[in-house]
C-alpha cells in the first residue's frame, strides 16, 4: 500500500520524482556519514571539550601539523609527532 501510494507521487509530476530522489539521496548520505563516524579511529572533541581536558584531566595534544607550523605556533604544552 505504501508503495503504491510512492509511485503515484512520483509518477504525478516530474517535480515529485526530483523531490523523492533528492530525499533519497539526502538519506544516504546522512547514513553514510553517520557509519564513516561510528566506525572511524579516533573520537572528535569539541574546543570546549579540549579546554576541560587540557585544564582539568591533563590531556596530551600531539600536533601533527608540519614543523614550520608548528614552529610559527602551536597550543601551550603540546608535542609535535615529527
């Protein structure tokens, strides 16, 4: 029944059908993106969240930005992995 009532949308109007891909397709990559995070190696934090870790639970920051740039400036107490 749903089904049926979907493609009666769709065939109404050709806009109807750009409008179901585009929702479609939105929802892919809302998936898509929610499993690359999920599945990914390491966990983002917020500035705030690493302000709290840094001044509170004293967090190590590895900047892994080239030298020169380190060179020009880096966060207070953090360590270059080069």
């Amino acid at each position: 029944m749903f089904f049926d009532q979907l493609s009666s949308f769709a065939g109404a109007s050709p806009w109807n059908l750009m409008l179901l891909l585009a929702l479609l397709g939105l929802t892919v990559a809302i998936v898509v993106n929610e499993f690359k995070s999920a599945t990914r190696g390491y966990k983002a934090v917020s500035p705030a969240r690493l302000t709290e870790l840094i001044n509170r639970e004293d967090a190590l920051v590895i900047d892994v930005s080239p030298a020169a740039d380190y060179e020009k400036g880096h966060i207070i107490g953090s360590r270059t992995c080069r």
